[in-house]
C-alpha cells in the first residue's frame, strides 16, 4: 500500500513530468558543510557536451500529444512466456515491447519515455578532520583517496586538522594526490602553512592539476625565499623537463614565519588561470595567471612539496589546512541512455495474466511518474531536498543529495545509516521490529540503506528492522539481501567466476563480495558486503550500477575510487556475486 506522503511526492513529480530535470540543482544536504565556505559563490564551469546539468541528471525529451499518442495502448495486448530462468512474461502490442513481468517478483519492465542518467564530478572539501598514523593520508570525504608519494612513507601523517607533508631531505619531491584522473575542468584551492622561514635555499608548495604521475603534470607554484620574500610560478613539467606558463611573480617580499597561503587554480579546456594570496586576507579579484595550455586534457589533482638543493634547517614541516573543489568536470561523465522503467506491483506476479494486471500495465504506458530508477537518481549528488508533507515521515527530507556515512577519528565513513535515519526518525517495520533514530547518521545512506530507501520506503516492498529470512521482508543488510530478498534469484556465482548475468535488468539488486577481508576462514562461503541497483548500459556499451559508497560518500553511478561497471576487470565486475530481481 502507497503511504500518504510517497503519494503526495508522486502526484508532485507527475505535475512537473514535463521537464523531469529530477537531479539537476545543488542542494544543501548533511555534509554540504565539507565543502567549505564560499564553495557558492563559485561560478559553474561549462558543462562536458552531452551534460544536462551541473551534477547529476535526468532528462528526457519533451512529452507532448504526438509523443503520448504513439504510446496509447490498442487493442490487443499479446502474453508470451519467455524461455529461461525466471520465467518471464513479455507483453506486446503491434509487434512491440510493452511489459516484462518476472514470474515471483514484484518489479515489471516497462517500456516508456527515453531517459538519460549522467552524473559529474561534485564539489568536496578535506580539512583533515583525522588522524592516522605516518604513511598515510588516508580517503578525502568525498573526493576519494589520497596517493602519497617519495621518498619516504613517514614523510606523511594526518594530525586532526592538518594533513603534513615534512621535507625530510632536500632535492626531492613529494606528492600528495587523489586517485581521479579523469578530472578536465577543476576549480580547486589548497591552504597551507611551512612551520618556519627556511634557511640555505627555497621551500615550496604546490597545487597540482592534470598530474599524471610526478614527472608530468602542472603546478601552480608559492617558493618561500631565505628572505621572507614568497615567489610564484604557473608550471608545466613533462618528462622531468620543467617549463613556466608565465613570468615568475612575487606576490609578498616578506612574509611572516608560519603565515597560511591559499592557492587557487581554474582551468576550463586549454584555459588556464591562478592566483595566490595570504590566507588571512581576502581573496584577489584579480587572476595572477591567465593563459592557455594542452599538454593534459585530464588529471589528478594534490599537492606537491619541495626544499630546494642547499636548505638547511629540515626537517620542514609542511602544513595543508584544507583542499577543496568547489567545481569539477569529469572528461567524459557516465551517462546511461534507454527507455526501461522499473515499476513495483502490490504483490509479486503469479505468472498470471488478469484483467487486474493488464489495466496497471496500460496504466503505467508512457507514464512519467517517478519510477525505481527516478528515486533512486533523487539522491545523487546535486540532488534537490524534497520534505514529506504528510505520513510517519512528515516533515522530514526524504530525497535529496545523501552522504554515506558519518567520519570516525581516523576519518573512515561509518555504515549503518537505514533509510529512516536520513530522515532523522525512528521505525516501526512491518515484521514488528523498532529501529531507533541516529543524529549523527541525519542525510546519510549506507549501500543497503540506499537500497531500502527506495524499494521499501518509496516503492513499498516490506521492510525487516534487521534480519529476515522469509523471503516476505527486504533484509537490513547486504549478505541477508543476497539470501533472503523478497522475489527471485537471477544469477549467482559459482564459487570462481562473477555471474554472466544473461537476464540482467534495470532494477536488478547487484550484491559483491567486494572486501574478502570479511570472509573469515571459509573461503567456500565468501560474505557479501555490497549491494547495488542496475541502472543500464552506459554510452560505452558497459553494465553500470547505482550504489552508496564510502570512498564517495554517497550514491553515485561513476567511477571514482573504483568503476560503478560490471564488465570488464574492475573490483566490482571481477567481485559480483548474487543478481536478484524484487
């Protein structure tokens, strides 16, 4: 049965249907406070061809009488079984695809408007809110992990607050990166701090972009002279051989010891502008640098650290503050094109055609009313708040941009965020358990979690409080979920290789043993430990999944800290193990 407030937000959408944008405005969810302050005030960089909004997106074409005319239903439907296993049922009219009903499940493939998924790069901020121990710099909320670099692993350590970098030797490099190297466009900044004036020769820090590996990338520069003085430099190094984009410019002929810099980076295509500045003082107006370059299309972003041949007083201790991206572009965004609507029965299909199931089937011909893929697309980033109007969760977000997870001391994200603690409430389940609310877990959705919000909350499919192993609930946790969800198994592994998956739709839970670290000492029962939802296959011909994700935190269909695909020899595609249709 549709609960009140999931009906008020379906006749909301179906008003707006016409444009259907569903994820394409910042909101302001739960951890939108990572991003730093003035991430707003940041002008949208343009958008990769094909993008139709600044994050996350579904769009369809306009619907109008010609449109819904082609998709009126006539007389009469056709019923086929299909061969395979499940069974399934095909509904046709004048030789075309209406239906496909799955015999013991409750989800119906249903054929209406052409949509696209897309997703981009958003915005995140790291203050090293952590700490760890020396060799690591550990995962950047929501930008991913963090790549260090030469000459030594106890060069870096996170204290809470600052990640540091120490120049232990001079005449050597050390980066600090974050594994995405498909970022185009990137307006990003960094603040950090030396601990002292240096004395022999020069100290530096960088804001790397469009680094490919530490003998080819480009930098925008600060040197601290023996002096005082602070120099800076816009440059491009391939193969080791170094060259300036610019004359070298001297933004401050004394600078007090320990003072903060804030460099800040914009590159749109060739175009490349930086600027420099105390981090105590307001921020220029003015570019430092304004030119064009194509030497990298695509690269990481990070920090690069240097004491020139000759300093004397190391250990130095570099500082960074806080590393944010406030606007980024992904060189080609995950998109998925179809015409697939994933749709929930009351009950599961008995693999009876009644009168009762062919009135739903035309009802649901051409319908834009949000579907399971549309709610699901409802928490990506960028995605709107929407707040229930009536209902247990009245007044309470329900959709909208969710985080995965809440930070621990070593900045690890936290699962155990259930759909109704993004909304901030306790619930009663319909097997009679009670789950209490989490404060800190408010906007946030754990993989199954994510899962749940949107085929129990939102579509209605009965939810346990935790396990359940009577096919009737959905199950809190991934591993139940590959045992016990309500409806059919699809494919399964067989103990060597991932599932084929020949009968692979939209909708489809996808479950991965992703971490063997939990599977304990029988190898011969490996522990499921994520759960997805099949979205379609992408523009490059590739299977691609929506789930939540530590290492993103938050649902995503891309490829950041490891590919949203099940093809080919990614973590996720070599570690599929269970496909199960609600």
């Amino acid at each position: 049965m549709i609960n009140p407030s999931r009906r008020a937000l379906l006749t909301a959408f179906a008003a707006s249907a016409a444009t259907v944008p569903l994820v394409g405005m910042r909101a302001a969810p739960a951890q939108a406070a990572e991003v730093g302050p003035g991430a707003a005030s940041v002008e949208p960089l343009p958008l990769p061809n094909g993008m139709s909004s600044p994050r996350s997106g579904v769009t369809m074409p306009d619907l109008n009488a010609s449109y819904f005319t082609r998709l009126t239903l006539g007389d009469p439907l056709t019923t086929a079984v299909l061969p395979g296993t499940p069974p399934r049922t095909e509904v046709t009219t004048g030789g075309r695809r209406v239906a496909l009903l799955t015999h013991g499940a409750r989800t119906v493939l249903v054929t209406g408007p052409q949509r696209t998924f897309s997703e981009n790069k958003k915005p995140f901020s790291d203050d090293f809110r952590r700490s760890l121990p020396a060799g690591s710099w550990g995962a950047s909320p929501g930008g991913g992990g963090w790549t260090t670099l030469g000459p030594a692993a106890s060069d870096y350590l996170v204290e809470p607050g600052q990640g540091l970098i120490t120049l232990s030797t001079d005449y050597a490099s050390r980066h600090a990166s974050l594994r995405d190297g498909e970022i185009r466009d990137v307006d990003v900044r960094c603040t950090a701090s030396f601990g002292r004036t240096p004395t022999g020769e020069a100290c530096s820090f960088a804001l790397s972009f469009g680094y490919q590996d530490t003998h080819n990338n480009y930098r925008a520069r600060l040197s601290f002279l023996t002096s005082g003085a602070v120099q800076f430099r816009l440059e491009k190094e391939v193969a080791d051989a170094v060259t300036q984009l610019g004359t070298t410019l001297t933004p401050a002929a004394s600078a007090a010891p320990g003072a903060q810099w804030t460099i800040r980076v914009r590159r749109e295509g060739a175009r490349i502008r930086a600027k420099a500045w105390p981090a105590a003082s307001a921020e220029p107006e003015a570019w430092a640098f304004d030119t064009t370059d194509t030497t990298f299309t695509k690269g990481r972003v990070g920090i690069r650290a240097l004491a020139n041949q000759g300093a004397t007083n190391l250990p130095m201790p570099l500082a960074v503050i806080n590393f944010r991206v406030d606007e980024a572009n992904w060189e080609s965004p995950p998109k998925v094109t179809h015409s697939d609507w994933v749709r929930v029965l009351p009950e599961p299909f008995d693999g009876v055609w009644s009168d009762a199931i062919e009135r739903t089937v035309r009802d649901w011909a051409g319908s834009a009313a949000p579907d399971v893929l549309a709610h699901a697309a409802m928490f990506l980033a960028g995605a709107p708040a929407v707040t229930a109007g009536a209902g247990p969760a009245q007044g309470r977000q329900v959709l909208g941009e969710a985080g995965y997870g809440y930070l621990d001391a070593q900045g690890n994200r936290l699962e155990g965020a259930d759909f109704h603690e993004y909304m901030g409430i306790g619930w009663t389940f319909e097997d009679g358990g009670y789950t209490g609310p989490s404060s800190r877990q408010a906007g946030n959705l754990d993989c199954s979690g994510y899962t749940r919000m949107v085929y129990g909350h939102h579509l209605g499919v009965p939810m346990a409080a935790g396990q359940n192993t009577s096919g009737t609930f959905l199950p809190r946790r991934s591993r139940e979920m590959a045992e016990h969800s309500p409806g059919v198994p699809v494919d399964r592994t067989d103990g060597t290789n991932p599932p084929a998956a020949a009968q692979l739709q939209p909708g489809d839970l996808v479950l991965f043993n992703a971490d063997s670290g939990d599977d304990g000492d029988d190898a011969a029962s490996p522990t499921v430990d994520h759960v997805g939802m099949h979205l379609g296959t992408d523009s490059e011909g590739r299977r691609r999944f929506l789930s939540s994700r530590k290492s993103v935190n938050g649902p995503t269909m891309a490829d950041l800290s490891g590919a949203s695909v099940l093809d080919g020899t990614g973590v996720y595609a070599r570690t599929l193990h269970t496909v199960h249709r609600v």
